[in-house]
C-alpha cells in the first residue's frame, strides 16, 4: 500500500494549529475543562476564566517543576534574567511568557500561529502588560542577531520540519555567553516505543501504510482527530549534534511528566499505577519520559 506523504509546509502547520491551538482542554483544541472536583466547565476564547482554565491544568501536567521561584522554577532562572531580553519562541497561548513578563523579564514571543498571537497579546492586556508578540516561523525569527539574553521554547520545534534551522535561528537571536531551554519530544520514550509505534503500528497494524514520522504526527498532539501536520521527536543522540554545535556546557534532562498516565495503559488495573511509590517511578521517568529539556549557555 502507498504511503500518503505528511502535509508538512508552513501553511498547513499554522492553519491546523490555528484551528487546534493548544488549549489543554479535554479534548485537544477545545475550551471544555475537566476540573478536580469531577466536573465539566465549558469556556470561551478570550475570557479571564478561559486563560485560568489554560493555566491551572498546564501547571498541573507540570507540578514537579514547580519551587518556591515559581511556576517551573526548577528550570528557569527568573531572578538571573530580570530585567533582561527574553525570547520565547511558540508562545502557544501565553502561559509561560507571562510568567516571565511577571517575574521582571522583557519578554517578546512569537508564534506561527495566528490564535496564539491573539490570545496571548489578550492576557498580557488583561494583567496590565504591553505585549510584544509576532507571528512569525522559527525558520526566520524577525530579530537582529544577538538580541536576547534567553531563549527558550517549550514543546513546538519538534513540530519543525526544519528543525536544524530552528535552532540555527535560536543561536543567531542568543547573545554571546546567553543562556537557553528548549523542551523537545524524546523518541527514546515509553509513549513513542510503546503507545505509538508498539500499539498503533504494530499491532493497529499503521506501520503498513504510515512512515514512522507519519505514525508520531498521527498519534501525538491531537491524537483523538487523527494528529498534526508534523511531530518528530528527538534522541539524545541527535540533540548533542543538534546543540553541541553552539554550547560547550549542553546540559539534558528526561521529564517524565507523562510517566504515570502512560503506565495506566499498560496495567491490568489504571488504578494500580496511582500506587506505584515514587523511588521506584523517578528512575522509570528519568529514562523513558516523553519530554527531553535540552539547556545550557552559548559559546
């Protein structure tokens, strides 16, 4: 059976994306909520009570990143960077830019996406903030060299089908000495190895007629609408040529944020996976998580 190629071009990246920004919401793209106490709250685009909604549940997928710097204090340096030039690139809606902005930061964004740049220049409004945020492709970041004093990106350049460039771009904007994060997919994973490429190709029998790069656009981000234009996840491996290119001092860790929802598939009882203690679930995270942060300072 022919192989359908994947529509990977800007154009088709930024108008599904457009269409299924990142809300967090039950369903990817969508501003239904399900909320702790086991009930459902449905939102609008553009409200105060939508953006909590977007926050709160982001936060909680990332709860271990958290310390008392702040919302991912574990890996960002807020105080080191106050005052200074910060660059996020794929703001999504704006969760993390303004958690910079808020910390003392001079924050600009970009997305390729056109929603993103809508509704995060709505909230900065909403909390008193001038927003500087553009659309704009990671490809051909509209700033000077040299502009930033810390770039960073949060799970959008895998979606890249230039991800060599991307990068290239990150380091050009990056000041001498500047610092970065880049938060990227990791193909070393238990949800690439096992949810995509172990249940889904092999034994949805998918891998006869999708490519391996097809099967992680299909059954990542939006998975329950027959996935993205374009997900492919990285290596270690890869990351070192990647970024060691620009950084004596690369450092990477795995987050295994997803750790515990993914050992729920595999269970007899979803349940037992809530018991499991957390010595024996952090070397399992640390080894197979589907986040891979990437950090480090420019030559």
């Amino acid at each position: 059976m022919t192989k359908t190629p994947v529509p990977n071009d800007r154009k088709n990246i930024a108008e599904w994306w457009a269409e299924n920004p990142m809300t967090y919401g039950e369903v990817h793209g969508t501003t239904v909520y399900a909320r702790p106490d086991g009930t459902r709250l449905e939102t609008c685009f553009g409200t105060r009570e939508f953006y909590e909604e977007v926050d709160r549940t982001f936060y909680s997928w990332n709860r271990t990143l958290h310390d008392e710097n702040g919302y991912f204090g574990k890996i960002f340096p807020y105080e080191q960077f106050r005052g200074k030039d910060v660059l996020e690139i794929g703001c999504g809606l704006g969760t993390m830019a303004l958690n910079w902005a808020l910390h003392g930061a001079r924050v600009r964004a970009l997305d390729l996406n056109p929603k993103a740049v809508t509704e995060t220049s709505t909230r900065f409004r909403m909390s008193g903030l001038i927003p500087q945020i553009v659309q704009s492709d990671a490809n051909l970041v509209p700033f000077p060299d040299s502009s930033f004093d810390y770039v960073y990106s949060w799970g959008v350049l895998h979606h890249s089908p230039n991800l060599d460039r991307s990068i290239d771009e990150l380091f050009r904007v990056l000041r001498p000495e500047g610092r970065f994060g880049v938060m990227l997919y990791n193909r070393n994973s238990f949800l690439y190895w096992y949810s995509i490429r172990y249940i889904e190709g092999f034994l949805h029998s998918e891998s006869e007629f999708l490519s391996p790069l097809q099967l992680a656009s299909r059954y990542a981000d939006g998975d329950r609408d027959e996935g993205n234009p374009h997900t492919w996840p990285v290596t270690p491996r890869e990351t070192k040529r990647l970024f060691g290119r620009y950084s004596l001092d690369l450092g990477m860790k795995v987050l295994g944020l997803d750790l515990d929802s993914a050992l729920e598939q595999i269970l007899p009882i979803p349940s037992l996976a809530r018991l499991i203690p957390a010595f024996m679930n952090k070397p399992w995270a640390r080894r197979w998580g589907w986040s891979l942060w990437i950090y480090g300072s420019e030559r």
